[in-house]
C-alpha cells in the first residue's frame, strides 16, 4: 500500500478520534481541527512503523495530546466561542450541565478523563499518551470525578 | 458518563477537514497552522519587528522582513537562510515564532530566533569534566536561580520556565569570583517523557560537558555563533512508543560560555524553548554577580592531602573519615546509604548530602525519590507519605499506617523495614 492510500486509511479510521480528543482537551473547535492536521502530517514525515492497530492509534493520539499540550501552553485566555453553541447538547435535562461540568475541568482531567471514559484506555496506557505517571493520571480521574460526583451518581441512579 | 459518550459520539469532523486531511502531502515546507493567520502574521510582524526593535535593536537587526512567518512556521527550516559562520554581516534568519509578555497593560512582542540545529546522528563521545582545584560549591535556591536569570518575571514570561522544578549549583574560583552554574528543570515525570532542560553558565569558557555530539551547526544570531545540535529517538514506557527530541544550543557570549540543552516529546516545544533561552540570553545576559558564595564549600574536601589528586575521588585513597565505608554511586540505589559529607558525584557534579542516596546510574543530577505503588506520588527518603496529600482516594478496603502514612490493602502485612522508611516498626493492624 503506498503512502497515499496509507493516510487515506488513517483519516478514515482516526479522524474523528483525534478531533474529540483535541475537542475535549482544547475544547475550541478550530484549534482541535489544527491538532488532527498537524497529527497526519507528523505522521507522514515520521512514517513510523506501527505494531498492531493499538499501536498505531495510541502513537497518532500521543502526537495530537502533544500538539494540544503546546497550544494550551501558548494560550492566555480560553477560545471565545463556547462548544456547546456548536455542538449542542441533547436536551435530555442534565446532559448540558454535565458537558459545561467537564468542560469546566482543568485541561489534565478532561483529558484523562475523555480517554478513560470514552476512549477505554487504563491509566497506565492514558500515562504513556500523555506523558504522565499512572498515579498522575489516576489523581486526575478522581479530582475530576469529585467535582463530576453529582452529574455521575444521577447517571448511576438512572 | 452515558451522556458524555453519547455527546462526543455526535462530534464529528466536518467536510472540509477531512478533504484537507486526506490531501495532504509531505511538503518540505509544512502548512502549519500559521498559514490560516497569514495575512495576521505578517501585520504582527510588522508590529512586532517595531515592537522588537525598540526593546531590542541588537536582535531586531537581524529580523527577516514582515513576510517571514507567511512563509515558514514554527520547526520549519529554510536552509537558503542558513548563514555561513564567519561573513562579516549577520543574515537574516527566519524567525521560529514570538511571544508576548504583558506587563501594567502595556503588551509587548518578542520574536524568536530560529535555529538551525545539525543532527547528531546518534555519534556521541563521553568526557570527563571537573570544576577547578580550590573551588567552591553550593546548591542554588529557586530565588538564586531567578535572580542569576533576571529575576522570576524572566523565567516565566521569557524564558516559560514556569511549571520546572529547578535545582541547580554554582562554583567559584578560589578566590571568589564566579566560575559558572548547572541548572536543571524537569516538568512531570522525571522516569517517563519528561520535559527536562540543563542550563549552565560559565566564565570564559563553554560550559563542559560529559556527552558531545558530532554533526552540529554553526550560525551566526545577532552576532554570536550559536552552535547547535538535536537528536531524536524512541524509548518505549509501558511498552507503550514514546519520542524524545533533543535540542541543545552553545555559544559564547559578554565573557560567558552558555550551553542549553531541552529535551521533550513535542519538538516544537523543545525548540521553542531554546530559541527563547537564546533569545533571553543574548538580549540580557545573565548577572551571576547577584549569586553569593556565602555558604558554599570546597568542591574537592580532599584538597591538601597528600595521598589524593584532584578530580573523581578515590574513596579507598584519601577519604577524610576512614570509618566510612566506600560509597559507590551506582549501588545508591542500594543501601546502605552512606555518602559522605561534602560528596560531589563525579558523573553530575551533583553535591550529594551526607547519608543520602544519589541516583548517579541515571545521572539524573538528584536523589532518588520514593514512588507510592498506589497513587504515583514521588516523595523523599524518610518521609511519610499521606493520600490526603495526593488527593487518590482510597479504596474502602485499604488501611493507612498510622506511623507512616503509606495505604495498604486490608489482609496485606505492612512492614516499616520498606524502602521508604529505616524504623523498626510492625503494625499489627495490617
């Protein structure tokens, strides 16, 4: 398979799994489309040889937390447009206060914990992503699960 | 978090990225982010070399007309402004990027050098390198630290050093004045893909070194040849891919041999800093005159006994206390842990206190910390760790020593003769 057809297929597979992840650590809609562009790009000038398709989604999601970490790092106010305008919640009475909750968290727990709870990953493997130690990791989860404990045990009561 | 799936399963990208995705190309030039702020960046630049030029003529010289960033991003080498070392003007270069710093409402650019940096190719040479006979040494404070820098403002806004731990030395001549420093800083996980940089200063002279790598590049910024180098390579934590890039600079400057070396999983970060240290210090130099010696003590505590040299320490020849035994750096992970006082680790230079512990296999230039199996928490020899104090919350079948504060699950025999603490000490609760 040439490179061409080689990134057609990560895009295809990946895209829209960098993009929530860099929408959930920058949670600004253009900054995360410039982290999914700069993953495939690294990705085509590194070529890396990837193991198994854990590897090689891990190795692209590394990259994306990476150039979301630099863009936090440059910022010095949070992006204008609020998330929720352009995505809306369900009106479900309760989702929309539970997504302003997290994204309300500290840029390291929403990220530990998009990749906890929505991409499945343990915090030993969310450590390896982020750079981090797995205690780091798991302290994170539960700073982010006390102030998301009110939104949490509706959902377990439901 | 139901919800939040079912939100995030709805986030998709939206067509015209994934047209943009699945055309792009490995260019020599990468449209980075930069390209959409195009027009932007070029007024900025404008702005900014007025800006620059004001707060700094010397660098402003040097700046590449407005265009610039339109054309090349941040990490993006242009070799046709690659300015041969020795040409009797400084060329322009292409900036790496600015920063902005806002001080009383007032907003000011600083634009960034960029640097070309040779690639090692994984060649490197080991040297040994000692501080002078009849020097002296201390640790360095963080307000020593801030203040050798230009102050705390410098190394948050300047040089983004915020978030570091930073320890370092310094080391004066015999007769007072000032020989040079080693600072290090290390963001997150020191045994993972840290952010780590060395910093060191010295009068004179480049800084020595214990590692030099062939393949650097030779530049001239502002007047001053900067030498610079990278190498990049893959370790694997958890078994899990992670890329370390390398960026070191040297060059001399005003009397003062500087040598900067960042390293990083994100290289752009890693250049960044570097273009902002070498900007820092060429702009402002250093003042190790606000560093006093006071406190500082003999490098080499053998000095004057007839049965030692100077340089690494033989401890079977020499050593001031001859009921200590040998202490070898690399069993100081194992104890005993018996430095003697006053020791200085041949591989570092880290002055290591007495009785403690150096972690000189990794050379990593501090002690060893103690890791909490539970929470991930680094804490120092001797101390007693509490979950209250990482904020892990514990399980409900775990016990917390009353005497130590270590978590352990219920069932599980605790013993004081752990690693982490010396006392002899059994609790009956686990």
């Amino acid at each position: 398979m040439n490179h061409s057809n080689r990134l057609e297929e990560l895009v295809g597979k990946y895209e829209n799994t960098l993009f929530r992840a860099s929408l959930a650590i920058l949670g600004d809609v253009q900054e995360a489309e410039d982290a999914v562009q700069e993953t495939f790009l690294r990705y085509l000038e590194k070529r890396p040889e990837f193991r198994d398709g854990g590897h090689e989604k891990a190795w692209l999601l590394k990259v994306a937390a990476n150039r979301c970490k630099s863009v936090l790092r440059g910022w010095k106010r949070h992006p204008a447009v609020e998330l929720l305008d352009i995505y809306p919640a369900p009106d479900d009475g309760g989702s929309r206060e539970l997504l302003e909750a997290i994204l309300a968290l500290p840029a390291n727990q929403r990220a530990a914990v998009h990749l906890h709870y929505y991409e499945g990953y343990t915090s030993e493997e969310i450590g390896a992503i982020l750079g981090q130690r797995p205690g780091t990791v798991r302290s994170h989860l539960s700073r982010a699960r006390d102030a998301l404990r009110r939104y949490l045990s509706e959902e377990e009561g439901e | 978090m139901k919800r939040y799936r079912t939100f995030m399963d709805g986030v998709r990208v939206s067509d015209t990225l994934h047209q943009r995705l699945r055309e792009l190309k490995n260019p020599g030039k990468r449209p980075v982010p930069w390209a959409k702020y195009g027009t932007m960046a070029a007024a900025l630049a404008l702005v900014c070399g007025v800006t620059f030029m004001m707060v700094n003529p010397a660098l402003a010289k040097t700046r590449q007309p407005a265009s610039a960033p339109e054309n090349v991003g941040p990490g993006e080498p242009d070799i046709a402004t690659a300015e041969p070392v020795g040409s009797a003007e400084p060329a322009p270069h292409i900036l790496a990027g600015s920063y902005e710093v806002t001080r009383d409402g007032v907003t000011t650019s600083y634009l960034l050098p960029y640097i070309i940096y040779g690639d090692t190719g994984g060649a490197e040479t080991t040297l040994d390198w000692d501080v002078p006979p009849g020097a002296v040494k201390r640790e360095l404070t963080g307000e020593d630290i801030a203040a050798l820098l230009g102050g705390e403002d410098v190394l948050a806004d300047h040089l983004a050093w915020d978030g570091y731990q930073l320890s370092g030395w310094a080391a004066w001549y015999g007769d007072g004045s000032f020989w040079g420093a080693y600072i290090n800083g290390v963001l997150g996980y020191a045994g993972g893909a840290a952010d780590q940089f060395e910093f060191a200063v010295t009068a004179g002279q480049l800084p020595p070194t214990c590692i030099a790598y062939p393949g650097s590049a030779e530049q001239n910024i502002s007047g001053v040849i900067v030498t610079a180098d990278k190498r990049d390579w893959e370790t694997h934590i958890f078994d899990w891919p992670t890329y370390i890039h390398q960026r070191r600079v040297s060059f001399l400057t005003d009397g003062y041999g500087y040598r900067f070396e960042m390293s990083s999983g994100d290289p752009d970060l890693a250049e960044e800093l570097v273009s902002r240290l070498v900007r820092q210090v060429i702009d402002s130099g250093v003042a190790p005159d606000r560093l006093s010696s006071e406190g500082a003590v003999l490098a080499h505590p053998w000095e004057g006994d007839p049965n030692t040299g100077v340089g690494e320490p033989n401890w079977n020849d020499g050593v001031p206390d001859q009921d200590t035994p040998a202490y070898d750096p690399r069993e100081a992970a194992d104890p005993p842990y018996n430095a003697p006082a006053g020791y200085t680790c041949p591989t570092c230079g880290e002055t290591i206190p007495a009785g403690t512990a150096h972690d000189c296999a990794m050379c990593d230039s501090y002690p060893l910390p103690h890791i909490c199996e539970i929470c991930g928490e680094a804490y120092p020899e001797g101390a007693a760790h509490s979950h209250e104090a990482c904020g892990y919350p514990l399980a409900p079948d775990t016990h917390v020593c009353e005497v130590c504060g270590q978590a352990v699950p219920v069932g599980m025999e605790h013993s004081h003769q752990e690693d982490h603490h010396r006392e002899e000490h059994h609790s009956e609760r686990h």
